[in-house]
C-alpha cells in the first residue's frame, strides 16, 4: 500500500478507528501539537498478512448492507452526479471504490500492499476500475488528472500531509474535489488529525471547504462510536 499506516494508535490493526492497512515504517507522522501522534510499528509483510482478514471490520468490507448502503448515501453525496474520474488512494481491498463504480463513476485505486490491490481487483473485476500498487502519497499515475480524489483515513499518518494534500491537488482538475474522510480517535492517549487542523491545512489549496461530522451515524461503523471522525469536503478553484 501507499505511505500510510493503520489508524489505531498501537494495538490491534482492526480496532477503532478502522484503520486502513498503510504503515511504513519509516516515517513519522506530522507533529499534531503538545500529543505526539504514536504509529504501529509494522512493515509491509505485515500489511500483506492483514488483508486477509481486512475486510472483517464493519466499515472495511462493507458486507452488512446498512452499513454498506449509509457509505453508498454518503458516496453519493460527496461525488459528481454524472460519470467522474475517481482517484482513491490508499484503496485497500476496494470497497468503496466498488461502491463509486456502482454509482457510475471511472475509479483508479493505489496502494502499497499487492494483496489489498489484488483484492481490490477481483472486488470490482466486472467493473470500469483499475488498480496500482504504489505509494499514496506520490500516486503513480502520471499525466491524469481526475474529478476527485477520495482518501479514507490515511492523510493523518502520512509524515508530510501538507505536501501530500499540494500533490493530490495538482491530480485534480480545475473546480475537483478531495474528499477527505478522518477523525481523531482515542481518550488517554488520542490519535489522528482533528477537523480544525485539516481545515488549516486544505486552506491554501481550496476555493470552499465542507466539513461533515460522521461520528453520530452509527451504522457508518456498524457500532456506536464516541471520538471525531468527519469528512472534509475540499472544492479547488475552477481555474
């Protein structure tokens, strides 16, 4: 997969906040404030041997159809309403990505682990979809540009997110989208981006910024859950 880890702060790779599978090892995530942000320490063989059961988590696999049809409703709110380009990084086995196809839309998906693209690919084999294996924050796609770029819980562990979010940015034609989905999860010891900090972040870059509590909607997770996790809906100038 793509340079991104899982976002629970350090025990299992499937608790809260359901984590995508993107750890590197190497780098540090950004400096959130006065609480360092702590990663898994986990390498890719780790994240390969995690696909495997990936989809397990309610929000990963999407297999309970409330929970798939509240991402489907939400999808279908925050991209275009005709046929777009849809670039979803760190993709893992493609569930949402499946989940744009249906509505229409022409879906690119990268990420590091071979597995979760593997995956992702006979997911959405009968589908207008393509898959690379590659690294999230510097997607490998050369000149294409796309309608949106949609990343689920990855940007907050990234070790630049300010570089990534100007390198997405330049992916997207003028008048695109990010869409941006992440959270700040954990009680003691919290972990993730808050929603004012992306704000902050997508400032430069955005001609209008929709944030979109997701906390509150349970079945979006299957379960009842109490920490921040949001969209940031970023629309870049039209020129």
């Amino acid at each position: 997969m793509s340079t991104h880890t899982s976002a629970d702060p350090s025990p299992q790779p499937y608790a809260d906040p359901s984590p995508q599978p993107y750890a590197d090892p190497s780098p540090q995530p950004h400096d959130l404030g006065p609480e360092p942000t702590a990663l898994p320490v986990a390498d890719a063989a780790y994240w390969e041997a995690a696909a495997e059961t990936f989809d397990d988590e309610p929000d990963h696999g999407l297999r309970d159809p409330a929970v798939r049809a509240a991402w489907a409703a939400r999808l279908r709110t925050w991209l275009p309403a005709g046929p777009a380009e849809v670039l979803d990084l760190g993709c893992g086995t493609g569930s949402l990505a499946l989940l744009a196809a249906e509505q229409g839309h022409r879906v690119l998906g990268v990420d590091r682990s071979p597995r979760m693209i593997e995956r992702a690919r006979a997911k959405l084999a009968a589908r207008d979809a393509a898959f690379l294996v590659g690294d999230a924050a510097e997607p490998p796609v050369g000149e294409r540009r796309f309608d949106v770029v949609l990343v689920r819980h990855l940007l907050w562990a990234l070790p630049d997110p300010a570089a990534a979010l100007r390198r997405w940015a330049d992916l997207l034609m003028p008048g695109g989208r990010l869409v941006l989905i992440e959270g700040r999860w954990g009680e003691s010891d919290p972990i993730g981006i808050p929603a004012d900090e992306l704000t902050r972040l997508v400032a430069p870059l955005a001609a209008h910024t929709t944030v979109q509590d997701l906390a509150h909607d349970a079945i979006l997770w299957g379960k009842e859950v109490h920490d921040q996790r949001y969209a940031l809906l970023a629309d870049l100038p039209r020129t």
